[in-house]
C-alpha cells in the first residue's frame, strides 16, 4: 500500500496497451506447475523466466481482478512511464484485522480533533492526492483502471476531511472479503493513520476477513502490521476471495469513540 496528479481518466474506460506488459515475477505459459489463468486465450503462471504478455493485450478492469485474485498486482515506474508490471512479493505486508494499534497519542487525537470520515465521495480526489508526490507508481493508465473498479464497486475510498479540506485518505480494491490497499497520503500530522484506522474498523464490520497492504513499512508496522511468506498468503487470499463481505453495511455509522474502543491501544507516541 504505501507504494506510494495524474489527469483524471477518460470517463473510467480501460485503456488499450499498444505496447508489452512486463509481468513481475516473471511468467511462463500454463501447465508448468504456476498459478491460475490470468489472460483469457494467454494463460500465463509463475516460473523463475521471464516473459511479455502480447502486446495487442487489453488490460481491463476484470483482467486487474483476476490478477489481485491469484495474488498479484501493478505498479508503474513512475507517472510519465507508460509500462505497467506485475508484482508479487516473496514476502506480503498484512494487516490483522483485531490486531491494529492505536497509540494512546492516536486515540486522543482521533477522540479531539476537528475532523470528519467519509467514504466513496472523493474517489478520484484520493487517488490524485496520492499520486502527487516527487515519486508515484500510479501513471494515467493505472488511474483509469482503478476508477473504472470504482465505477464497478470493486475499488473504494476512505477520506479524512478538515471542514472542506481533504486532509487525508486511503483506496483500495475489494474482493470476496478481502481487501487490497493500494495507497494512502496524508497532508496533516495522523491524518493518514486516522484514516487506517476508521478503514481497519470499517473492514471489520463489514465481515472482511484480510487486509493486504503489500508491503510493509515502519509506519504501517507502528500500527499493528506484519509481513507474511508468499505461501500463507496465498493461503489467506484463497479462504478470503470466497467469502462475502461489504464495504458499506447496512446501519453502519461509526464513532470516534468506537474506532479507538475497537483497536489495541498503546503507550508509545502517534505521528
């Protein structure tokens, strides 16, 4: 997730690539012991060679969920790259989901401060504040497809305002009743760790069952995150993609004093 603006989409469309999709880790074709079809028509699985997928291939949004549904996903160099690849860490930054850490400083901040929680209103507003940054995986390609998993219900925003200042937030895709983090800013001292914890208290709500934040980093370790071998989250990705889970329940309403109340609170400082 904290792989850390691009102009908006053309109207939420995928965009066709006129050029090779490097896979990372590398691809091989099927029937060699790798993982499930990826590419209709193309099926690729995971060697230790590598490969391109053909260049008249469509990356479309159904074809990004099969992707984060045998454990892989894409990232760009950098906003102005046009390549797009695959990733899949040998090690998974994951969240457990009763596990999340709340320092006592936190939880006086998220109990005090003059802020309020939203979801799916600014969609594009986050993923914008998110790529604006010096370095960015997200490039225009990446920012349409998501938008277009927005459109479909398949990707979600949380954000953290300050009267009408976005402040801070985070998105993600969904799955089943998993969740994938994909990024997260902040332009207010625990605006983004504000915002992770309402999504870890939402998530659990709504009958979410993994959190992958792909990779894992002091501060999302700070709040309760550890890393996992590719095996045993395959493992966990597999139990979570057939169960069901909603991003927005029915009733769901929460209160500062519930999102600290349901986190392991601690004595060191938030930041």
């Amino acid at each position: 997730m904290p792989r850390t603006s691009v102009a908006r989409p053309p109207g939420g469309q995928a965009l066709p690539y006129d050029r090779p999709i490097p896979l990372l880790p590398q691809w091989q074709e099927a029937g060699k012991g790798g993982r499930p079809c990826l590419i209709p028509g193309g099926c690729l699985c995971l060697t230790g060679e590598e490969v391109e997928a053909p260049m008249t291939q469509i990356l479309t949004p159904d074809i990004l969920l099969r992707a984060y549904g045998i454990g892989i996903f894409p990232m760009a160099e950098s906003r102005d790259d046009p390549a797009i690849h695959w990733v899949d860490p040998k090690r998974r930054g994951v969240f457990a989901l009763e596990g999340f850490h709340i320092s006592r400083s936190l939880a006086k901040h998220i109990l005090t401060a003059d802020c309020h929680v939203s979801v799916n209103t600014a969609f594009a507003e986050v993923v914008a504040a998110c790529a604006d940054r010096p370095e960015t995986w997200i490039n225009a390609e990446i920012t349409a497809l998501y938008t277009a998993l927005h459109q479909m219900g398949h990707a979600h925003s949380l954000e953290v305002w300050q009267g009408d200042a976005l402040i801070g937030g985070v998105y993600g895709v969904t799955l089943g009743a998993a969740f994938f983090g994909e990024s997260m800013f902040s332009r207010q001292t625990n605006a983004s760790k504000t915002a992770l914890a309402y999504l870890v208290h939402r998530l659990r709500a709504g009958g979410f069952q993994l959190f992958d934040t792909q990779f894992l980093t002091p501060h999302l370790a700070s709040l309760g995150a550890v890393e996992i071998p590719r095996a045993e989250y395959q493992r966990r990705l597999a139990v979570a993609r057939q169960g069901k889970a909603s991003f927005t329940p029915e009733g769901y309403q929460p209160l500062p004093s519930s999102v600290v109340a349901g986190s392991a609170l601690g004595s060191t400082a938030g930041s």
